[in-house]
C-alpha cells in the first residue's frame, strides 16, 4: 500500500457518537426490565470486565450478569435492546459532516478500542462504517497497536481525534511529531478534572467534533484555533 500524506484516525465513543446518551438509555431499561437492584448489580460487573479488559464490554458483561442470574427471563429484552439499538440516533451534531469534510484531506479510518461484536455493531448501526468506507480498526488496546496501523494505513502524518487525553498522550509520546491529536472535550472522560491534570493538552482542543468544521487542513495541522471555511 502506497504512503498517503494525512491519515485521519477518529475515535468513536464520545467521540462522533454520544455513547455517555447509550449508557444512560440502558441504564433506564435496565432499570425498568430487571429492576434496581439488578441493575446495579449488571453496572458493578460491567465496571469490574472494564478494569479486567480495559474497554467497554457491555454483552461480556451481560453473559456474566447471567451466570448469576441463569432464570432471569428478561436477559433477552436486554440483549435485544443492545443489538437494535438505533445508534445513528445517537451521533453527535455534524458528525457525518466532518467526516466527509476530512476526506478531502486524506484518508479517514476508524480507529477505536473494544469487542469483537457489540462495537463493530455499534459502528455499523450509526452507519460510520458506511460513511469511513469500511476503514474499521478495532483493537483491544489501541496505542499499543499503532505498528499495525502504520503497516495498514502508511502516511507522512497523522491525526488523531479522540476524546480521551490518555490515549492521545499516548499516541503523541510515540509518534511525536508525525501527528497531530486533536481533543474533542465531550463525554465524561473529558470533563474528568484529575484525567485533565494528570496528562498533557492536545495539539488541538475543541468543544464539540462540529467545530472541525470550522478548520481548513493547514490551520489544524498547525495546532491553531480554526478558520472558517
């Protein structure tokens, strides 16, 4: 594959889709399905599968839930929610728009952490896997897999948008001055006030993806504050 000049790389939850909004749907369904000791119950397991996996894994924990609860009738609503959830719902405002904005810039991939099942789901349903052309990445960890982006995607710089500052720390601590990360402050990872202390400021930082819109290719790369197009 022939090296392009900018390789776009976005993030997905809370990135270009409301995955916080998700959240609380489920938590609302859950709560009227098996109840609110129950629910409780699901979120305590779905917390301890994040720590034991390092990404959200809302089915691993919903076959967990199971273990516990094997007669649970409602286990079925539950995972049916999860599967036809209408997330293109759930992107943020002009989120297809940046996407297509980017484009003419350079390539655009998806590049995103999480299971095998529920999260390619996801990106299909929100229809990001139509809008990226298929240019899915999804990685248990990925800022320890840039290598194989590299080998995937090759390209003289990259941009990374994504809404969580560890990772974009990450990833700029690697690829240094061959990238350019661009912080989108929405969803609570970025409002976190000690994630916001703990790690360096982004190239870019925005208050929503649709301020991108806003940008021409040379102002973001630069690091500056946007131009109207």
């Amino acid at each position: 594959m022939s090296s392009s000049g900018t390789v776009f790389l976005f993030d997905v939850d809370n990135t270009l889709l409301d995955n916080d909004r998700v959240t609380e749907d489920l938590q609302r369904y859950l709560e009227r399905e098996v109840g609110h000791e129950r629910q409780g119950r699901y979120w305590a397991i779905f917390e301890q599968l994040r720590v034991e996996l390092g990404y959200a894994d809302y089915l691993g924990a919903l076959q967990r839930y199971r273990i516990e609860y094997p007669r649970d009738s409602h286990l079925l609503t539950v995972s049916h929610f999860l599967i036809n959830y209408p997330f293109d719902d759930r992107l943020y405002q002009n989120a297809l728009q940046v996407i297509q904005q980017v484009k003419q810039w350079g390539p655009v991939v998806i590049l995103s952490d999480g299971d095998v099942v529920f999260q390619p789901r996801k990106i299909e349903r929100s229809g990001l896997f139509e809008a990226v052309g298929g240019n899915v990445l999804i990685y248990i960890h990925k800022e320890q897999e840039l290598d194989d982006v590299e080998q995937r995607y090759p390209a003289e710089h990259y941009v990374l948008i994504d809404d969580k500052l560890r990772i974009l720390s990450a990833v700029k601590t690697a690829w240094a001055s061959r990238v350019t990360t661009v912080f989108p402050r929405q969803g609570h990872y970025a409002v976190d006030k000690q994630v916001l202390a703990r790690f360096p400021p982004a190239d870019v930082t925005i208050t929503r993806i649709g301020d991108l819109l806003n940008y021409d290719l040379s102002t973001l790369l630069a690091g500056g504050d946007g131009l109207k197009r």
